[in-house]
C-alpha cells in the first residue's frame, strides 16, 4: 500500500496488507521493490510459494475510501503460487505466458479478505477473511456501511467501523462486479450490483474447465478446484432499497 505526497509524489510509506515474500519491502527515496532472489523466476526450475500470485494479491477491483472512518476497504485475494518459467511460442488468440503456475491458497488458508487499511497507522484496522478471493469492488457508504461480493454469489454488506455483518443475500453466481449506490427520484437510497461470475478467476465455471488441470486459466483453476460446486454461470443486475 503506498501512500505519496500528491503534490510531490514522494512516497510516504508502502506497507504490505497482505502476505508478500517476493519482495523484501520497497526503497521510500526511489519508490521500487527490494525484489527477493530466493523467488526470482528461473527458465525451467520450478519456484514454489511465491507470495502473492502473478496477478498480485490486489487486482482491478477497486477500493473504497470512506472519508468518514478514514479507512480505505480493500478486496482482494489471498493466494501464492509455483512458478516455472518456460520457453513459449506466441500463437495469436491463446495466452502468451512462458510461465506454468499453480496458485492456492496462502497463509491461513482462506482465498479472499476485505481488508480494511488504516493509512495513518500503516496497518489493518479489521479484515474479513473468506473462503475465496473477493475479486468484487466495494462500496462504502456514509451511513456506515461497506458492501461486497464474493465469488460464490453472496452479497454482504458490513459494518464500516469494525467489519460486522450487517446482512448478505445469496445471488444467483458469484459476483466480480463493482456495486455502487444512487438516490432513485422517489428520493429513496439503493444500491445496486452484477452477478455473473467470470474473467480469470472464474473461468473453470464459465470455461468448464477441468479441476484436476491445475495449469488451467494460467493457474488460477489450481486455487478454485471448488467453485463450480459454489456457483453457476449467470448475468443479473440486483437491486435493493436501503431502510
């Protein structure tokens, strides 16, 4: 997590909100990793447990600042991988990696945490830990509340100052998508969210790809073996009020 100067770009700090052993932590005068050679990719040597996975432990899903709790919530996975680096042959339309990964759960063993970050303090004022990656955007909301999805479809909406479940409403496929909030012209709150599991965390579900190839969607059907016993492919925009 780093935090800059905004006039200057000075980095303040960069911390890690999540396990990391690929790095050893980042220079604060030039802003780069101090990268570990003991997890250095090498052509043809398999390196195992590298910390976080290729996509990094944060993907496109956004955060959400509350300028209320001057907290940041952030999605995102828990996951660590092997790597072996490879020689590959470009083929138009199919991926182009040079790398055979398995990735899988990281410490602890849950996939997926909404973390909330304290930027003041450099660390996590709460998390949430789940079963699997939240590749979900969150929403934070000046009521108090921080809503997310989980890829085995539920719908959650916590509390902003220490993480307790509100509530949660279980759709029909898991959710990637960014829910966001809007007032209706009856002058009412709603918030509103896709659910339709997909892109490279969900492609075993929408690709129907076989669990027992690892390899499979670049390596990411190492680490959810389970998620088309947890949900289906589907496409529905939800929408709820607010009391």
């Amino acid at each position: 997590m780093y935090v800059l100067d905004r006039a200057t770009g000075e980095v303040l700090s960069a911390d890690a909100f999540s396990p990391v052993n690929a790095i050893l932590g980042v220079d604060l005068k030039s802003g780069r990793p101090k990268f570990n050679p003991d997890k250095q990719p090498e052509m043809g040597k398999v390196v195992r447990n590298i910390c976080p996975t290729a996509p990094g432990a944060k993907d496109w899903n956004p955060s959400a600042w509350s300028p209320d709790t001057k907290l940041l919530y952030i999605p995102h996975a828990n996951l660590c991988m092997d790597w072996e680096s490879m020689q590959a042959n470009y083929i138009a339309g199919t991926p182009y990696v040079g790398a055979e990964t398995r990735m899988y759960a990281g410490p602890g063993g849950n996939r997926g945490v909404l973390t909330a970050w304290d930027p003041v303090q450099r660390r996590a004022a709460w998390e949430v830990k789940e079963d699997l990656s939240v590749w979900s955007g969150a929403l934070a909301t000046h009521g108090g509340v921080v809503f997310y999805g989980t890829m085995d479809g539920w719908f959650k909406a916590v509390d902003a100052k220490d993480g307790r479940l509100l509530w949660k409403f279980k759709t029909g496929s898991g959710i990637i998508g960014q829910p966001i909030s809007y007032r209706g012209p009856d002058g009412r709150q709603y918030v509103a969210v896709l659910s339709g599991v997909g892109g490279w965390a969900g492609a075993i579900v929408v690709g129907n790809l076989d669990p027992r190839d690892g390899t499979a969607a670049k390596g990411m059907v190492n680490a959810t073996t389970d998620l088309k016993e947890k949900t289906t492919p589907g496409g529905t925009l939800y929408v709820f009020s607010l009391p």
